[in-house]
C-alpha cells in the first residue's frame, strides 16, 4: 500500500538551525574557556546553564546513533568491556561510540562527543544513568555528581519534594567549584522561568494534536522535541517553539493532516524505535492512522516549574515525569491522554533493553483495555538494537491492529 504524501513543516528547517548552533557552541566550548558538563535528559539543566556551563545530553546522542542505524555496530563493543547486551542500548551504544570514536557528530564538524568537566545525573529515569555517567568519570578522572530519586512515586508529597530539592541544592557547592564561579540565584531564576516558557509552549505544541485531523504526529514530535530536551532554559527555544506553534495552529485551522484522510487515532506508549522511525510513520500514514499522542514526547513538559522557588519546583517537576510513577498514576494519566486526544487504540512498544520504559510488562494494557474500552497491540522491539526488532512481525502486527480498528 503506498503511502500518502507527506507535507513537510516549514518550521524544521529553522529547527535544524538552531540545533546546529547548539553542537557549534558545544564544539567551540574548549576554545572559547566554557566548561563543559554532561547532564540527563531530566536532570537539572536550568542549575548548570545558571553557573555557565554548556549542556550536553548524551541520551540525545543515543537517539542520534539509533536514527542514524549505527547504533547496532557499536553495541558490541561495548559488551566487550563488559557492559551486559540487556542494559540499555542508549548506554551500550553510546560507550560503544566512545571506544569506537565513530558517532554521526563527526559529520558535523565535531571529533565527537565534548569531553566532561563534570557529570550530572537523575536516577528518576533508571539507575543506568548513573551507571553510564560514572563509566564517563572514571575514564577521564572528573567528578559525577547526582541526585537520586524515587521511584514509582504514588502521591508526590512535600517529603519527596523536601528531600530531591535539598539533593539539588547540595550540587551547587561541588558545581561552583567546578565552574569556578558562584551561583546568581537571579540568573538561575532566570534560566528556570526560559525552560517553563519552552515547556509551556511544547505543551501547547502536542496539544494541537488534539485537533481532528491532527496536524502532527508523534513521529514529527521525536523530531521536534530536540530542542526542549537539549535547549531549555535558552531563549532560543523558547523562539523556535513560538515559530513551531504558529505553525501548527494555522494548519489545524484550515484542517491540514500530518495524514491524509486520517481514519483512526492511536497513543504510542513506551520508547521510539529510533531506527525504524520513517518506515513506522510511513506504514501509519498508508493505513490512514495517525500516531497522535505518545507519552514519551510529553516526557518533557515540566508543568511544577516556578522561578519564584527554582529548586522545590524543580524537584517537583522531576520527580512528576511519568516514568518513575507508580502503576496506577500511569494509568490514570493514560486514560485522560487518551480522552484528550480522542484516540481508538493504544500501541504499547516493548523494548526489550528499557524495562523502565515498557508498561505491557505487568497488564497494563489489559487493565486500561478494560477501564476504557479501547483495544490495545503491543510490539516488541527496542530503542537502538535493532536486532531484537522483527520488522516484519511489526508490520503484519500493526495491520492486523488497523483491521482491528476498522472493524469495531
């Protein structure tokens, strides 16, 4: 079946822009006397922007090599150095990439990945964070530093807050030593109110998914989330985002769809398959059903975020991401996604080296198939190694599940 075509946003071009100004900036870092620190992707990116390090975001690194399909080759060097092939392929690839010196940044002018002058982790998402950034600190004998917060979090009391907002606050000390300069409480509160305009605005951006036909789908989104992943906290954002979102609403005013004829509305949970990405979207798209809402995209929209009390809301806003909530939050917070965005079915990836991001595990879907009434497919695949993806099996799976669909 041939896919529709495929009308590209005019705002992607500006986006790559911005991006490339962003890993020009990294690459010059050394030269130009900015320190630099590694950070995850739902770790306190607004502390150090405020005491003047260049961020960089090694899972976004991971996402690049699994998209670009090198991430497969690299695995297994890093298994080699020990490093078990069930752990997680953003991992695995990444230190792969290191020992190899092979990564798709070389192609843009970089020899590779900035060198760290201090790690920052949040063990919100999984422990192999911390993992992955002390493998870092070892190798190049620099700190690594990190917060360690709970998981499947039920009810997000003050003590929970108290206690990662207090973690937070013991990073300054370490941090300003390293960055060789003190904390301005008003330039910190500063950055925290640019990453709650970028994630007001990114908000806004999914949302308009919500529209009939929507005029985005979650395969643009895992496109277009770069910069509120590497980017809050900077007015660059937070002007690409206004652009972006102009964008969509008027093409949602005139009734323009990411999908030409959209007949059905699924919710993608779980991790992208980076590798696989344009012929999912593809296969999607020649079926007529839109991928309009996924709960990893929505990852980074940190609503708690307050430049009035920069570390309690920080806090809260990290610790509130989906992934380390208990079971019942997920649901809860599924179903109203589910709702909001009027979808038939819910996709559920599970990927087989990111337990922490796979819900089918423990009935999940069965028990939301049953509070909703909405049926549900689950694929088996993985973020970067393609080899535990059966492509064909997808396919047949996914088509079956349209079927499905149009026969309810």
């Amino acid at each position: 079946m041939a896919a529709p075509e495929r009308k590209e946003l005019e705002s992607t071009q500006k986006m790559k822009a911005v991006m490339g100004k962003y890993f020009k900036e990294l690459a010059a870092g050394p030269q130009a006397g900015t320190k630099t620190a590694w950070c995850t992707s739902v770790g306190p990116a607004e502390l150090l922007r405020a005491l003047g390090f260049n961020v960089y975001f090694p899972e976004n690194h991971g996402a690049m090599l699994g998209a670009t399909r090198t991430a497969t080759d690299l695995i297994p060097a890093a298994n080699a150095r020990g490093f078990s092939p069930d752990i997680c392929s953003y991992l695995t690839s990444d230190i792969g990439s290191y020992l190899m010196n092979q990564t798709p940044l070389q192609k843009m002018g970089m020899t590779g990945p900035p060198k760290a002058d201090v790690l920052v982790f949040n063990t919100n998402q999984c422990r192999d964070v911390k993992d992955w950034f002390q493998f870092y600190a070892r190798e190049w004998g620099v700190p690594c530093l990190g917060i360690h917060t709970p998981r499947a979090i039920g009810d997000l009391g003050d003590s929970i807050i108290a206690d990662v907002a207090k973690q937070t606050e013991a990073l300054v000390a370490p941090l300003e030593a390293v960055a060789g300069a003190k904390l301005d409480p008003a330039r910190l509160s500063e950055v925290v109110a640019l990453s709650k305009q970028c994630t007001d605005l990114w908000k806004a951006v999914l949302e308009t998914a919500a529209s009939m036909p929507s005029p985005i789908t979650f395969f643009d989104g895992t496109i277009q989330m770069g910069p509120a992943v590497v980017l809050r906290g900077t007015q660059d954002a937070v002007d690409y985002y206004r652009v972006l979102l102009a964008e969509l609403r008027q093409r949602a005013a005139d009734g323009v769809a990411a999908v030409p004829g959209e007949r059905f509305r699924i919710y993608w949970e779980g991790m992208p398959i980076w590798g696989k990405l344009r012929s999912l979207s593809e296969q999607f798209a020649a079926l007529k059903t839109c991928v309009v809402a996924s709960t990893y995209c929505n990852s980074w929209i940190f609503d708690a975020l307050d430049p009035a009390d920069p570390f309690a809301s920080m806090a809260r806003a990290y610790s509130s991401i989906f992934i380390c909530r208990s079971d019942d939050v997920k649901e809860k917070y599924i179903g109203a996604m589910a709702a909001k965005f009027k979808v038939n079915g819910i996709l559920y990836h599970d990927a087989k080296t990111c337990p922490n991001n796979s819900n089918s595990r423990y009935m999940m879907p069965q028990r939301l198939q049953a509070k909703l009434g909405i049926p549900y497919l689950i694929i088996h695949g993985d973020l970067n190694d393609l080899r535990l993806y059966s492509e064909e099996q997808a396919r047949t799976n996914i088509e079956a599940f349209a079927e499905q669909l149009a026969g309810a």
